[in-house]
C-alpha cells in the first residue's frame, strides 16, 4: 500500500543527494561540454538570460528528479507484476530474484557499477512498447548520469525494510492508483516546484471544469476526431478525467469496436503539453497505466504500444496560427524538446475543448520575458503567466466561423488580472470580445494547493453570442477547513447555485452580469448588495482624485533595493556620505496616520531630483562597487540594459522630477488589508510599496488634510477594495488559502486605481487635523525616540505606555467621527450621525459595530476571532460611563447598522480600521535592544590605544561593559530582571547581529557556488578597472536556503551585502573562553584582515593545530583582494601599505601550513554531532569519482 506522504517526504531527500551528484557530474568531460553547449544555444536562441549555473542548477534539479521518478516507474511495475523482470525489489517472494539478477549481471559484468544495472531496467522499459516513451531518447535523465556510488544509495533506500521485514515503501495496488504520482510532482523538489509554480489540480475542480467544457462540447460534434488539450497538463488530472470520459462515450457508441480501439481512440482524443519534463512523465505513465486497466490487461510486457499524447515543450513558445509566417525551423528546442510534434499539436484552431490550471508566476527570466511579449498580443506590465495562457487557451480552440462549431475554453486561474493593471488588455481586448458564458468568484472556497485566489472561467472562441454573463460573486471565504474539500460550504453554494440565477446566500449570489459590466478593467465580483453601495458612492461624487492631483504613482524605483537600502546604522559604521543618504519609507512602516519606521538609503541627487556624480560620494562609491554589474545590467524601459544605454550604472531605476509638485505626499500602502494614508511634510523618499500621491505646488495643508480624512475613511476602504486586487491571506498546510476572517486579506492599492477614487463636496478637513496631529504626537511618545536622547528607566516606558494608550483611545474616537462623517458626504445616510463635542475615548471593541459584533456572537451567530487578534474584549452594552449624549449618539449609530444595508455592509471589520499596533512590551523590548547594541558598537571597545583592530569574546565584552552601571541597568531593564548574568545576556544580544568572517561558515554548498561567481565577476571587474573591455557575466542573486543560519541571510540578503554589527569566528577563540570571538563589521578590510592575523598570532602562541589556523587563513585570503583594490597605498598612521603588510602575512601563513590558494577556497567547516559548525582538516585535491 502506498504511503504517499512518507514516499514524498523520503524521496524529497534522494533527490537532493542526486542533485549533489549529479552537480559533479556535469564537471566530467563527457557531459560539461554538452551542458556548455545547450546553455548558450539557449541563450542564444532567446530561451534563457540566466547564466550558466543558475540554468544548470535548474537542470540538474530536472535531470535528478528524472532519475529518481523512473525508479518509482520501476517499482511499481515491479510491485504490481506490470513487467517480467525485477531489478531493485519486487514483492517479497521476488526480492531475491532481484538481488539474484543483479549478482549474476555482475559477475557477467565485473567492470559495472550499479548505474549500469538500473540502465538495464530502464533498457527494459525502453524496449517494451508500452513504456518506450518514458525513457525516449529526449527524456531528462538522459542528459547526464549520476555515479554508481549514487545509485547504490538509491537501490538501498528502495530496498530498505522495517523490524518487521515488510518494505519500506511497498506500491502493492490492486487499483493501480497513480494518483500518488500528482503528490510526487507537486512537491518533489522544492526548487522545481517554486520554478514551475508546479500545483495540482484537485478532482472536484477537475470535474466540474470538464463537465462544463468537455460535456457540452461533445454534445454539439461528432466524436471521431474530436480533441482536447490541456496546454498546461502537469500531472495530467484534466486529461485522466477527459480520458475517462471520452472513453465512456466510445463504449456506449461503438461497442463493437475493439476495446483496444476504443481506448486508442480515447489517448487520440487526449492531448497534454507542460514545461516541466518530469510532469509529462508522469502524465504519460499514468495515462498509460489507465489504458492498461481499460483493456482489462494485468502486464505492459503484453500491451500493444499505446499512442499517448504528451510532449515536454513550452506551449506559449511553440504555438502558432495554421496560416501565419511562422518559421520554426531555425528555432531552438532543448534536448527534452520535441519540436516537431510541439508545433503540430500547439497550431492554434484544432481543439473542440481546451482546459488548464495555468502557472500563476511572473516570468523572471527577462530573454523568456521579451519573447512571450513578441508571440502574444495582450501582454502589459509585469503580467503573470496567467495572461498568455489565456489567450492561448482560446487560440487553441476551433473558432465558430460556421463551418464548425467553437471550441470550448474552461480554466480555473489566478484572479490577479481582474484588478491588477496587466489584466486590462486581457479584460477589454481580449474576454470582452469572446463568447464567455461563465465567471465563477472561487477566490473564498477551499481548494487545497490554491494559496493564490482563483476565478473559474468559461467561454468559447468565437464572439459574443449574448447579452449577459452567468456569474458566482463571492460573498464570504470557508468559515474553516472542511474535512472534505469537495464539500466545503463555498464550494458546494457554488455548485448548487450556478443554474439557479438569483441566489444568495451566506456565501455567494449568483447573477446574470451584463457583457458592459464585464467589458471594462477592473472587474468586481463581490455580491451581498456590495454592487448597490459602490453605485451610490460612484453618484455622490463631487471630482475624482486624479484631476485634483499633480500625480499618482511610485514617488521612484531604486531598482535594487538590495543594494541601496541600509540598516539603521551601516552609513555610519561603513562611513558612507550623510548628503547621499536618504530616509526611505516602504508600505508596511505605514500605517494609521503615521510612519512607523524608515530605511537609510542611496539617494545622490538634489531638490529638483538632479543626479550627482558618484565621485563626490568615494565612500558610496565603495559600498555600491560590489553590486556593480548587478547594477549596470538592470533592464531599462527600452528592454536594453544601463551599460548599454550609458546611463550611470549607480543611478535609481526612474525618479519623476514632480517640477510642478508640492514637496509634501501624502504615502500609502500598497499593500495592506486596509487603507492607511499618511501625509508627510517633506524629506523622505518612498519606494515601491508606498506610493504617492503628489499635489500641486499651490495646494495648502488644508488640502492635504481633507484628502487625507476621506483616504482614511471606512467608506474609502470599502471602494477601494472593490476596485483593487485581493492577495488573499494565510494558506493551511494543504496549501489552500484561509479566507475565514475577510479582515485578513491583503490588497494591492495602486496609484491607477486611486485616480478614479470618487470625492465627495465635503470633505473631512477638522477631523483629518485632529487625526494627523495625534499621530505626530504619538510618535513622539514611541521608545525608540524617547531615549535618543536619555538614558531608558523603567519610570520612561512606564509613561510610554500610558501616553500611547491614551493618544491611540483619542484616535479610534475620532477616526469614528470621521467614518460616521464620510458616510453622509456619500449620501450613504440622510444625516451625519456625529458627535458635536470632544468625544470621549474609545477602546478597541467598544465602537459601534464592534457592540453589533458581539451581539452576534453571544448569539451564537459569529466568532470572537476579531476581538481575539486585536487583544480587545466583546461587550455587548454601550459603556455607562460615556456622556449621555454620545451614548445616545453610538445607539442611533447601532439602529443604523441595522437598519441601512449600506452602513451595515461598511460598519463590518473588512472596511473598520483594525488599530493593530506593535505590542508595547515587542516595541520596548526592541528599542532596549537597540540602545545596547549602539553601545556595544562603541569604537573603544574595538580599538587599542594604538589603534589596532582588536577581537574581543563575549566574556571579555562582559567584563568590561560590567563595569558601566548605566549599561548594566538598562540589560537589566530589558531582560526584566535583576539578577542578570552579564556574559549570558551578551551572548543572547550579540548572536544574531553577528556573521561569520568566512563564506564558508556563512553559505551552504549552493550559495558558495553563488559566492564563486561573485568573486570571479570581482575580478573581471577589477580588470575592467585597470582598462580592458570585457564583457562581465551577471553573477546570480542569494535566497535564504543558500545561508546556513536565518540571522546571517537577514544580515546579507539577496546580494550578500554586509549590513550586520559584527564579525563573528567560529572556533578561534581560546581554549579558555567558549563565549564567541566578535569583530566590528564597522572594521574595513584591512582592518579585518589584520585583526585576523591577529587571532592566527594569538592560536600559534597557544599551540593551536592546523584545523584553527587554517581557516583563519582562508579569511586573509578572501579579504586580499578588497585590501589590494581599497588599500594599497601607504597608510600614514604605520607608514606602511596594509595592501603589501597583508600581502606578506598571507603568503607566510600559507608557506608555514603548507596550503595554496586553491586550497584555502576549497576548505569547509565540518559539523559537530550536535550539527554546529567547527573548523576541518583541510582536503587537498578533488574526491575521485565513478
């Protein structure tokens, strides 16, 4: 019986191991140059931009998923009798055959390793028809094979057994179920599955698609020569069920036909075409298999070689118009690629049904990016692959011109393009003039493997054929997760309310949409009478935002955030130009009038937004020198690159001038899950996640401020979400996305938008002040600026605390008065239901609806999970100790929400400011962390008196530090007691500030890979320097699995930038001191290095043994070139050039050890039995290989 969670997890690791193989492998000459080849056939060809070990990378994941897939082939024929022979196991009765058949290949082969044995079983599928195309001659694993040590692994994993002797991994299925195979391809490899947005289908989704495209299509045509594609096919679940079904139709219509005919007939009519070469595998082996049980045979030895339909290509590349000048001749096609028969199954027109799950992802490859661009018509912006997929899809289908019927189109997808700006082309241009029959809001059902929000869409390729459009609109997400995801709540109202136009209920209304309706960006799909209010908003307005702007959009794009934004603290520590530098704000640091937080940031241009040379910022010029060829190679708006157009490659990506703009914003989020605008009066910059919006350069502050009250309204969070694109929220383990509470999904809030933002006559002004000035007031009071400039006492935060709470309690009143306000400029209410006076405070869950809302609950109606999240307590009563007058005011207001549809739509949580604050106790905590850690950065500690770089361990910290009172109070204060052992509490505030000096110690094998390709574009940069033209490879960017602790790829980040407080050397303390050896990250490299030689004097005169000093040395090394290129002239506090001083050090530590260069680069921690990193024997020379 198959387990197909442990099968996942145990071969989720083989593939792994098989990747480092096979990494090795593709070095030896029987493969390098073939590998070498392909990849720049592929970059020639416009396939690929990435360099060469970003694309094997991808490749070797292919090829090692290949391998490890065919041996499942294999097992399970050999478990399910499917083949004569065995190979790796069998049934138990059969093991020893297995084994036996092995010896004697052995001994016949003597020179063979257990590769060449598995080749004798792939062999054998190749030669029996059922099975030959698996392992053609373009399958995956032909490309490169891995050792024999390899698969000896990989036998003895598939060979393993219990206590009870009984196999580890038994396939014994008297049903042949593969769908096994679908969890196997969705989560295999965790690169793969990222990579390919690799997701599976569920059966009910399947289902219902198929029964409304497939069953209708069939219903108008003839069945012999009809045809299906899934252009997107996966695992193959759309062409399982067409299969199914089509075959069905052939035994009801033709039983005297062959049942063998019958099923060939069936695969005929079933065509699949994906990317990912490791998916079609499994679509044909499970189609195979499902042929097999429909002619009713028990063995593939016997089965005729069925004709199955499945191709490893990109269908956006190779598809085509039958009648267009499309020379495919000349264009390139992977090894995995069959060309030929891609282009004849991809000719657009030829399918009665077409039907995909298509990929969600954007295209990251920019050469794959401009080349969808050129094959496609409706492409704009930073589309998802959604957009070409969709109108391929269509293109694919027979097209209604009288001679035929139209093909049918049904497809369930990311509904980002409903909102988002790259989906207006496909909106206007391309569904408004199709035949869509139905639009389905699927982005609230629980469908597992669907964290993104979907949308159902059917229609067929020719033109409109009616009026309106069926439609689900979503109403409320699953209130959980069903333990049948086919008979989830949302999902069953859907499929129960499709035919029944009219429904409405607590989850979704279904309603017949006029073709006006959805032939215009954004579309809307939210039912509950949402359609009513938005209509009264859209007439009660005055102007629209955009007219009354100078403009709306990105105040700039760095391009490379990376590169340019810093950490609190590097400008200093690294010396970098106060006059380049500028405060950045992103979305999240915005929120509830206010910004929480800003970034130091590369900004070397004046007022007017006038780029300064980079030589007037020599210590910039450094930091950003690294990320050079990163930078230069940036794309521009022409699709070029900054080298290529000679723009100065140090520049922002685009930056408006805003000449006749107001030097005030008022910033948003871009992304939130609700609205926050914040003005702000001049000095900042914005990146891209918190855009905004610029007034003329005449507007007063008063215009600043009634824009900002009716931004900030629940009635402009309500419009807002209408119009703007829902990210969703969580996803459960099942990778279904959680849409119990609406008040957790994010939005995307963008400039484009905004401009149609209705306004009313009247505008908020006095209720924006009173909101804008409260929160100045309550950043004042935050920590963190508070002991700026005093020394933190438990008495400060104590006041804190209490000046936030009451400042925040002023704000939720007011920001009621304002909502209760807007409702009425909207025509929402016949009268303003405010309060003249100054309102009492208000706590979180005493407002209004907040009452309404536990009402509900104590009637068992709805939750507590709002009060919950925001650490507020339900009450069911107005509070008594309110004035009378404003506990009239918040009745009137309760019989409002109950009375008025509008009001009680808005006064619910999704469009009610949620006051989620940072804890004050995170914020304190934080704030005292940061007090100390400056602190301990003091550049006394770091320096001898000659001024040497001097390591320090944490005990030697302690000891010092302990002697300032001051100091040790405020550890005292954060760690909430009194007895503090000092060294301890120092180790616990140092460690995650701390990266390792060494990339060895930093990265995993894969980021070292990474890390070579650095270095060598380093090189070749500084050759550039020195004169020569070269043509400098962008070197590939860092992820988080390429870090060996969180807290160091935290610190670096995507480019491996140094943005840490110290410097940390494992194992080179002494013998006496365990605590950690720090150094300053604000130390420069010669600095670093000489502080290394430092530690390498301290270990010999210890009596040190090479494993210590080795990689001690190994840091010189990697430094040596940094010191050479910044450091080179004589330094006039030593008179010396630290350049030639390390220089020397270097070269006689290496003559003293015995160890080159080479060796030193190729050294590698090994790890201790508790699986922390220590210091190794150096390997010298390459691990032989088979």
């Amino acid at each position: 019986m198959i387990a197909a969670d442990a099968l996942v997890a145990d071969l989720k690791k083989q593939v792994l191991a098989l990747e480092d193989d096979l990494r090795d492998r593709i070095t030896l000459p029987q493969f390098d140059g073939a590998w070498r080849q392909e990849h720049a056939a592929a970059q020639a060809g416009d396939r690929t931009a990435a360099t060469y070990t970003a694309w094997a990378d991808d490749r070797i994941t292919q090829a090692a998923v290949s391998w490890v897939l065919t041996s499942v082939f294999v097992r399970f024929c050999e478990d399910n009798a499917l083949l004569d022979p065995v190979w790796i196991s069998g049934p138990p009765e059969r093991r020893q055959e297995a084994l036996d058949a092995q010896l004697a290949f052995f001994r016949s082969h003597p020179e063979d390793t257990d590769r060449e044995w598995l080749a004798q079983a792939i062999g054998h599928l190749a030669a029996t028809p059922a099975t030959a195309g698996l392992v053609d001659d373009q399958a995956m694993l032909h490309t490169v094979s891995p050792s024999g040590q390899a698969v000896t692994r990989l036998l003895e994993f598939w060979r393993r057994r219990d206590d009870a002797g009984t196999l580890t991994h038994d396939f014994t299925d008297p049903g042949l179920d593969t769908r096994f195979l679908g969890d196997l391809y969705q989560d295999l490899s965790d690169h793969a599955k990222k990579t390919y947005a690799l997701l599976q289908t569920p059966e009910f989704v399947e289902e219902f698609i198929l029964d409304r495209t497939l069953e209708p299509a069939l219903k108008d045509r003839p069945l012999d020569g009809f045809k299906l594609i899934d252009p997107a096919c996966g695992s193959g679940h759309f062409l399982l069920g067409a299969f199914r079904r089509i075959l069905a139709r052939w035994d009801a219509e033709a039983p005297a036909l062959g049942v063998r005919d019958r099923v060939q007939k069936a695969l005929d009519a079933v065509w699949g075409v994906d990317l990912n070469p490791f998916a079609v595998a499994i679509a044909e082996f499970r189609l195979t298999v499902a042929a097999l049980q429909a002619i009713g045979a028990t063995s593939l030895e016997r089965a005729p070689g069925f004709r199955i339909n499945v191709l490893a290509g990109d269908s956006l590349w190779f598809s085509h118009d039958q009648d267009a000048l499309f020379n495919t001749q000349d264009d390139f096609a992977y090894s995995t690629e069959h060309k030929k028969e891609l282009v004849k199954a991809l000719t657009r027109g030829q399918y009665d049904a077409v039907v995909a799950n298509p990929p969600y992802i954007t295209v990251k490859d920019k050469q794959l990016n401009a080349g969808y661009r050129e094959r496609y018509n409706h492409l704009k912006g930073k589309y998802q692959l959604t957009a070409p997929f969709m109108e391929l899809l269509f293109k694919l289908a027979k097209s209604g011109d009288g001679r035929q019927p139209a093909g049918w189109v049904g497809q369930i997808t990311s509904n980002a393009f409903m909102k988002r700006e790259f989906g207006t082309p496909m909106i206007e241009n391309l569904l408004a003039h199709l035949d869509l029959r139905l639009v389905i809001d699927t982005s609230g059902a629980y469908i597992p493997g669907h964290g993104t929000p979907t949308v159902i869409l059917v229609g067929r390729n020719q033109p409109v054929q009616f009026p309106r459009v069926r439609a689900v609109l979503g109403i409320r997400g699953e209130p959980g997760r069903p333990e049948d995801a086919a008979r989830g709540l949302v999902w069953r109202a859907i499929v129960e309310g499709i035919d029944q136009p009219g429904t409405d209920n607590a989850w979704v209304s279904v309603a017949d949409l006029s073709r006006k309706a959805l032939s215009k960006h954004p579309w809307s799909l939210s039912g509950g009478g949402a359609s009513g209010t938005l209509s009264t908003i859209e007439e009660s307005w005055s102007t629209r935002l955009g007219p009354q702007a100078c403009r709306i959009g990105v105040f700039g794009i760095m391009g490379s955030d990376d590169a340019m934004m810093l950490y609190r603290g590097v400008r200093e520590r690294h010396q970098l130009e106060a006059s380049a530098t500028a405060e950045l704000v992103v979305g999240d640091a915005i929120r509830d009038f206010r910004i929480n937080a800003s970034w130091p940031t590369w900004f070397p241009y004046d007022a007017s937004h006038v780029l300064k040379p980079l030589e007037q910022f020599p210590g910039w010029g450094r930091h950003l020198w690294r990320m050079r060829t990163e930078l230069g190679n940036r794309a521009t708006f022409s699709k070029r690159t900054y080298f290529a157009e000679g723009r100065p490659w140090y520049e922002w990506h685009q930056l408006p001038p805003d000449h006749d703009a107001h030097p005030w914003v008022i910033t948003f989020a871009f992304v939130a899950t609700h609205n926050h605008f914040v003005l702000d009066r001049g000095g900042k910059v914005f990146n891209r996640s918190a855009p905004v919006i610029k007034l003329p350069a005449e507007a007063s502050e008063d215009d600043h401020l009634r824009l900002l009250g009716v931004l900030n309204s629940s009635t402009a969070c309500f419009w807002l979400k209408q119009n703007s694109h829902n990210k969703g929220s969580t996803v459960d383990q099942k990778g279904a996305r959680q849409t119990t509470v609406a008040w957790e999904n994010f939005y995307e809030f963008t400039g484009t938008t905004l401009q149609d933002f209705p306004l009313p006559k009247a505008l908020p002004l006095e209720r924006a002040r009173i909101l804008d000035t409260l929160a100045q007031q309550l950043t004042r009071h935050q920590v963190a600026t508070l002991i700026e400039s005093t020394t933190p006492t438990a008495e400060l935060l104590r006041d804190a605390e209490a000046a936030q709470t009451s400042l925040r309690n002023q704000m939720i009143a007011h920001q009621e008065e304002l909502d209760w306000e807007v409702y009425a400029s909207y025509g929402l209410l016949d009268e303003a239901l405010t309060y003249d006076d100054e309102p009492p405070l208000v706590k979180l869950g005493e407002r209004a609806f907040e009452i309404v809302l536990a009402r509900k609950i104590a009637a068992g109606e709805d939750d507590t999970s709002w009060f919950s999240r925001h650490g507020s307590t339900p009450i069911t009563e107005i509070p008594t100790h309110w004035p009378a007058a404003y506990r009239d005011l918040v009745q009137r207001r309760i019989d409002a929400i109950g009375s008025v549809d509008a009001i009680r739509l808005l006064e619910a949580p999704e469009f009610k400011r949620r006051w989620a604050s940072e804890p004050f106790d995170k914020q304190a905590e934080t704030a005292l962390r940061g007090w100390l850690l400056d602190r301990v950065e003091n550049r006394e500690l770091w320096f001898s008196a000659q001024g040497h770089p001097t390591p320090q361990s944490v005990s030697q910290l302690a000891d010092v530090l302990g002697r300032d009172a001051e100091f040790r109070g405020v550890v005292e204060l954060w760690q909430r007691r009194r007895d503090v052992n000092l060294t301890e509490a120092l180790t616990t505030l140092l460690d995650p500030e701390a990266v390792p000096y060494l990339a060895a110690f930093r990265l995993k094998d894969s980021g070292l890979r990474k890390s070579a390709e650095w270095q060598h574009t380093w090189a070749l940069q500084r050759r550039e320097d020195a004169g020569e033209t070269l043509a400098i490879p962008v070197p590939p960017k860092y992820t988080n699995a390429d870090f060996r602790k969180q807290s160091y790829w935290s610190a670096r980040g995507k480019l491996d930038v140094p943005k840490e407080r110290f410097i940390l050397y494992p194992g080179a303390g002494r013998e006496t001191d365990p605590t950690p050896l720090l150094g300053w990250a604000g130390w420069d490299h010669a600095q670093q290095s000489l502080a290394l030689a430092t530690i390498i004097q301290q270990r010999q005169a210890e009596g040190a043994d090479d494993s210590t000093l080795v990689p001690l040395v190994a840091g010189m090394a990697e430094l040596q070139p940094w010191v050479e290129q910044w450091h080179a002239s004589v330094d006039p506090l030593f008179g010396i050039s630290p350049a030639a001083f390390c220089g020397e050090q270097l070269r006689g530590h290496c003559q003293a050890l015995g160890v080159t260069l080479d060796d030193l680069a190729r050294w590698r921690p090994a790890a201790s039995s508790r699986g922390r990193l220590r210091p190794a024997p150096l390997t010298r020379g390459r691990r032989a290989r088979s």
